[in-house]
C-alpha cells in the first residue's frame, strides 16, 4: 500500500469538507458518472443496501430514486442533515467499524473511498461490513489505486510521504493494488468478483485547471467562436472514449471499485 500524508481524515474534515459542496451538484454529477453503471450493476435487485460512509448521500438519493431500499451512514450529522434538506431520505449517523445494525440483514454495502483513510488499515470496516451482510450478500468498496502511473512513480511517492511524516505531517489514506485489497477481502471471508478502475481524468483535470489558471492569468481567457467551441467538445468528447478503454483505466484510473460476495 502507499502511504499518503496531509492532513487527518477525522470527523472535522469531513464535515468541512461536505460543507463545501451541494448535494444537488453531486447528485446530478453521479446521474451522468461510468461509475453509476458499475455500481447498478453490481448490486442485487432485492434485500436493503447500505452506503456506509454516504458523506452527502447523493448515491442514497440516487439509488432510492431507481428502486433500491438504501440507507445511508456517516460520522458527520452537518452531511446527514445536508442531504435531508433536499430530500427525505434513511440516514444515521455511525462508527462504520460498530454499526448499530443486526447480523446478516443486508443484501448489499457500498463504501466509496472511506476504508482508506484509516491509519491501521481497512480491517475493521471490512469486518463489521461481513458481520452484517448476509452469506451470499454483495460487498462494493472502492479505494485510491496503486495504477500504472503510481507505480512507476512508486518510489518517490514513498520517499515525499516518508519526509511528511517525519515532519509530523497527519496521515490521510492509502491507495492499493488489486493484490493488496483483493487479500484484506479474504481476511474478512469476501471472494472478489471483479475490479473496476475508474475516474481516468483525474490528474488531467487537475493539469488543465492549472493551465487554464496560467492562460487566464496571461489574458487567454477569451469566449472564442461557436465553431472552437464545437472542436474543444468534439476533443473533449474523443479524450473521455480514449480514457475509458481497459489500458488507460489501468495507467491513470484514480479509484478502485471492488465487487465481492460473502462467503
């Protein structure tokens, strides 16, 4: 696993953190998101699903929304409340490693980037997520990947974060490879079904928002013609179908979601 330090993922900075988006904007956001299709896919048509970790809980609306009987946890009640002002919705505010939830009563669990944040590993959020979803039941966790990009990249990530925390910089997260998640699933009695990179654009996004930013700055912020504008969509278009094939998933993909049944 790699080790990434900045600044502790405890429940201030999360609630900071929520406060600054619109549940309305992350709802239409996974409305058009690749990773939407993964999740719908994977999950069972009957049986309660929980999002343990639902921050803002756009999936929870947006799964209610299709049919699902979803409930959403967190630790932060200014996101829970957040998420009711728009719409009514099963919420509660959690430990994710104490659930206040009877054994083997869920059909499936989702967990979008949380597991990682915690300092000694994913193991007690994979193990209450066992205890409480049912033989047969499906588990949807997602992770920071260790990707090709990473990889090759590996061993000064290691040496900056060692520096970090030398320097008493908080621990945030970890990033995985398959291997690494595939195994703390079968710690914890999950047979993985299938792995699926996503979020490609990432670093992309954030090298043109820093160009852009320089362009601005520079005076290059003209509107431009219909036509340009039509090319840049056209482009822009072009580079979503190229970063979604299977190799540049693998190369750039930022995330990791992990389909697994309990045994």
């Amino acid at each position: 696993m790699l080790a990434y330090y900045s600044v502790a993922a405890r429940r201030e900075f999360w609630t900071e953190h929520w406060g600054g988006q619109s549940v309305e904007e992350l709802l239409a956001i996974a409305r058009r998101s690749p990773l939407t299709a993964l999740i719908t896919a994977a999950l069972p048509a009957e049986g309660r699903i929980l999002e343990a970790g639902c921050g803002l809980g756009q999936y929870v609306l947006l799964l209610r929304e299709r049919g699902w009987r979803v409930a959403g946890v967190d630790w932060s009640l200014e996101a829970l409340r957040a998420c009711r002002r728009v719409a009514p919705a099963p919420l509660a505010a959690m430990d994710l490693s104490a659930l206040a939830i009877r054994d083997a009563t869920l059909a499936g669990y989702v967990s979008l980037g949380v597991v990682e944040h915690d300092p000694d590993g994913p193991d007690a959020v994979l193990a209450e997520a066992r205890r409480v979803l049912a033989p047969g039941g499906v588990l949807l966790v997602s992770v920071p990947y260790v990707n090709g990009a990473r990889r090759l990249a590996g061993s000064w990530i290691r040496r900056r974060n060692r520096a970090l925390a030398r320097r008493g910089v908080a621990f945030y997260q970890y990033a995985f490879s398959r291997a690494e998640l595939a195994a703390a699933l079968a710690r914890h009695g999950f047979v993985v079904r299938s792995a699926h990179p996503y979020d490609p654009a990432r670093l992309l996004r954030q090298a043109f928002r820093r160009a852009l930013r320089r362009g601005l700055s520079a005076g290059g912020g003209g509107a431009g013609s219909d036509a340009s504008a039509s090319r840049r969509g056209a482009l822009a278009g072009l580079a979503r179908r190229l970063l979604y094939t299977a190799p540049a998933l693998r190369l750039l993909g930022h995330m990791l979601l992990v389909v697994a049944r309990r045994t």
